[in-house]
C-alpha cells in the first residue's frame, strides 16, 4: 500500500514544482490534484462537505498545467489528476493533453476522472447538468480512440469526428491508468472502462462492501485509490490491509510553502509512527 497526498493548488498556496519536489524528498508516492474551472456565485448546488464552499475550490490552477510543472521537478512521483472533470473538457483538446503530461513526466502521470457534482458550473461549459453522466462516456471514449489508433474517429450523440490526426501518442500503453472518481454509480462505468477506482469514503468497513460488489461486477481485481480526509489512525490504515488497496492519498491543506513544509514534515513523522504500531501497515510511505 502506497501512500500520496490529495490537494488544491492555488495562486495562494505553495507553488506546484515545490510542492512535487517536498513530496518526492520526504518518499511520498504520488501527488494528486483537483479541479474545478470557475464556481458559479449564485450556484445552489450543496457543496458535499456541508456549509459554504471554500475559497480553493475557485483559485485552483488548472491540474495539466500544475502537474506539468511538478514533472520538471520531481524524477519518481507519480502525477495525477483527483478528479478531471470530463463534462468540462473538450475530448481532443484533453487528449492532447493528457499524452503530452504522460510524454513529459516519462509515463508517471494518473488519469483520475469524473463528472461533477456542482452543477452550475458544469452548465456554464455548455453541457446539461442531467446528462453529464453520458457526455462523460462519451468523451472518455473519443480519448481513447485518439490515444491508441493513427486515424481515430468518433461518432455519437454528444461527441462526433470524422478520422483526425493527433500526436502525441500516450507513452504509457495504451493510455495512462485510468481511475474513476464516485461511488456505486460509476461501477459500470468502471467495468466498461477497465478503470480503477478512486473512491471517497469514510473508513476501511464502510469500502469493504462496495469494494465487493464492484470486483463481483468486474470478475477480479480492480484497483482501488482512497482519498482519505481529516485525521488518520492506525486503525484506519490497518483496516485497508485485506481490502488490496492500491494507494491511499492523505488530504493536503492548501497554505503557502513554509506552513506546508511543516505540515508534510509532520505528516511524516505521524505515518512512521502509526506504521510501526503491531496494527498497522509496515511501509508507510510506499516509497
């Protein structure tokens, strides 16, 4: 089990090249980074942490740009987005992106995708909040397309090209890991996919179910990322141990660069010890 961090990179916080480089230095695994384009100010969609939504949901840096220049600094972290909003992106434009962040951090970059929950703000890209889910599928599958075929074409409902040219070509083969973001919702998504998932949940007991029904559903194995909010304790960790979890990725403040040194300097030392109690994992940091 690997350990990485989960965070909003904003023009207030530590910047992403620093950041990737602390995360590497100190024997992190990966460095996850969300999205959101803009937050609507008179949405009324409830943000899922409950009360108003934060300030870094609307001062995020775009994730490709940030994750690009984490790449620069850093040799071994793995790079991911946590999530991409697909319903926000243009699937050509996003391809192109996504294989040249691969091409550029030599096959380290983690493709982690969704399709929103704030439903204004999808709306202003265009797309009706109540399909998302479908223009979703869609783009993911017009990537793929241009990720593994020389003349790649699309032809649905929502996403339609006749053959294009498009290089880069992903380096990794035949396109980055894929992981889906949400709950059971997204199972057949995941299976469709042969996607891992990157699941949002409040311990190792409330997982263990849902994870059994999504590898019954998919007939096997089936990655799993956890983002895990708040405070971690041993009993935490040691409860993914039968589960096979892949990763498990801590929540990173956003704060500027000397708070945030302290907080990862302090978050190591907190893994070492609860990885060194009889009850929990025995390689903290995957590292």
């Amino acid at each position: 089990m690997r350990f990485g961090v989960l965070s909003f990179v904003t023009d207030q916080g530590i910047g992403p090249a620093e950041l990737g480089a602390a995360l590497e230095e100190r024997g992190f695994e990966s460095l996850f980074l969300a999205e959101h384009t803009h937050i609507p100010v008179n949405t009324r969609s409830p943000y899922p942490g409950g009360g108003p939504i934060p300030p870094k949901y609307y001062r995020t840096m775009d994730p490709f740009v940030a994750l690009t220049a984490a790449a620069g600094a850093t040799e071994t972290l793995a790079l991911g987005t946590g999530i991409a909003l697909i319903p926000e992106r243009d699937p050509i434009l996003m391809a192109k992106e996504v294989a040249s962040l691969d091409l550029v951090s030599q096959g380290r970059f983690l493709l982690g995708v969704g399709v929103g929950w704030l439903r204004e703000e999808i709306a202003n890209h265009g797309v009706d909040p109540a399909v998302r889910g479908r223009v979703a599928d869609e783009r993911l599958g017009a990537m793929i397309e241009i990720w593994t075929q020389d003349e790649a074409e699309f032809h649905g409902k929502y996403v339609d090209f006749e053959p294009i040219y498009c290089w880069p070509k992903p380096l990794t083969k035949p396109h980055p890991p894929l992981y889906v973001g949400g709950g059971p919702a997204n199972f057949q998504r995941i299976t469709r996919l042969n996607a891992g998932w990157m699941a949002i949940t409040p311990s190792a007991e409330v997982l263990s179910g849902a994870l059994a029904e999504l590898r019954a559903m998919a007939g096997g194995y089936v990655p799993v990322t956890v983002c895990q909010w708040g405070e971690v304790t041993p009993k935490d960790l040691a409860g993914y141990l039968p589960l096979g979890v892949e990763r498990i990725l801590l929540e990173l403040p956003t704060e500027p660069r000397d708070d945030t040194l302290r907080y990862l300097d302090r978050l190591v030392t907190e893994l070492d010890q609860l990885t060194q109690t009889p009850t929990a994992p025995t390689s903290p940091t995957a590292r």
